[in-house]
C-alpha cells in the first residue's frame, strides 16, 4: 500500500453471495467507474475508474469477507493509476469519493431488496390468514377484500 492509496470497509448485514450481486449492480451505476474483473467464488473485484478532472484514473481492488452466515465485510482501496507522477499525490477526494460512492450504491440496493422481500413476507402472511376458515364462500370473499387492500384488484 502506497501513502497515496486511500482505504475503506464496511459491514453489512447479510451474505456474501448477496452483497457480491448487490456490488455487481452498484458499480457500472456509477459515472466513470467499470467493472474490469469479479470473481464470485474469491469475493474480489477490480474496478478501473477512467481520466477525469482530477485524476488519470483509479485503480480500485475490492475484497469482500464473510464474517459470520448473515454478516460480509467489504474492504475497499482506491489509488491513482500514475502512482505520485503526473498529479497523482493531488486527487483532490477522488479517491476518498470513489470508496463513499461504490459503498452508498451497494447500501442502496441492499436496503431497497430488503424493503421488497419485506412486503412479499407481510403479504404471504396475509393471504396465509385468509385461507384458514372453514366455508368456502367466506374464504373468497375475504381473499377478494384482502387483494383489494393490497392493491392487487
């Protein structure tokens, strides 16, 4: 690691498998930045931003560690592709930014999957409920006036 390279980590709360596609999604998502290489299997990713107006390019190398079965730590460094020649001393945050960005994009996906699969669960307990009565006339019309509040008729 060079005195110009900038790291960061973060833990989320859920597999590896998952925030490894959740990053899979999050990075082409992100201006300037493209996947060069991902393997699942390792958790790792390189990622390549381009030139901008304040760099020649980052290299980005991404690690992602299972911590425990519902817990992944994800370890991130950003460097300048030119070392500390040709302006790569002065990045101007965009290292430090390229680390906040790939980070809150895959926060994103995360939080709105969890969202979803949320009121899937609330829904399926739903219509669990429903089907447990005894006459089949009832059980209908209460199914009918259930999907209705759901939104589904």
């Amino acid at each position: 690691m060079a005195f110009l390279d900038h790291n960061g980590e973060s833990e989320f709360p859920m597999s590896k498998d998952r925030v490894f596609e959740a990053m899979r999604r999050a990075i082409p998502s992100i201006k300037g930045l493209k996947i060069e290489n991902a393997d699942k299997l390792q958790g790792r990713f390189v990622v390549k931003a381009g030139v901008s107006l304040y760099s020649w390019g980052e290299n980005i190398p991404i690690q992602l560690s299972e911590i425990s079965e519902n817990r992944t730590k994800v370890q991130i460094t950003s460097s300048p592709k030119t070392g500390i020649m040709f302006g790569g001393a002065f990045d101007m945050g965009k290292n430090r930014k390229n680390i906040e960005n790939i980070l809150s994009s895959t926060s994103q996906i995360l939080s709105s999957e969890s969202e979803i699969n949320t009121s899937e669960i609330k829904q399926t307990n739903n219509y669990q409920s429903t089907i447990t009565l005894n006459s089949t006339e009832k059980t209908i019309q209460i199914l009918m006036l259930g999907t209705k509040e759901l939104g589904w008729l």
